[in-house]
C-alpha cells in the first residue's frame, strides 16, 4: 500500500447540529425546541422556529470541523 496524506474526518457531532446554507452561512437550530415546550409562552416557541445563523466569530470552526462536507 502506498504511503499518503491522510484525509481530515468530518467531526459527526457537529455534522448533526450545524449545516451550511447556500450562501455559505452556518446555520443551527435553536436550543430549547425538543421536549417541554408546554410551559412555555406561544411567543417564544414561535421565536425558536426554524434555523438561525451562527455568529460570525464561530464560522470557520464550524467549517473547519465539517470538512467538505455541509449536510
């Protein structure tokens, strides 16, 4: 077998929380949206709909632990 570089594993935990847009953009979901939503007020489950846009300082972490890699 021939000796090469090695390839750079995509990190599965984040593979599972974070996916790129189309843009190029990470987005996640928010916390808080999986179970118990009952004692919580209609205006805030309506706010923790959909994905929101990872803060900028986070992004080339994210990019970098997804690899190629975004969905």
């Amino acid at each position: 077998m021939a000796k090469g570089k090695t390839k750079m594993k995509t990190h599965k935990g984040t593979k599972k929380r974070f996916r790129l847009s189309a843009t190029g953009k990470a987005m996640h979901r928010s916390s808080g949206t999986s179970h118990l939503a009952g004692r919580m007020s209609h205006k805030r489950k309506r706010n923790l709909r959909g994905t929101t846009s990872v803060d900028t300082c986070m992004e080339p972490m994210i990019k970098a632990a997804l690899g190629k890699y975004s969905s």
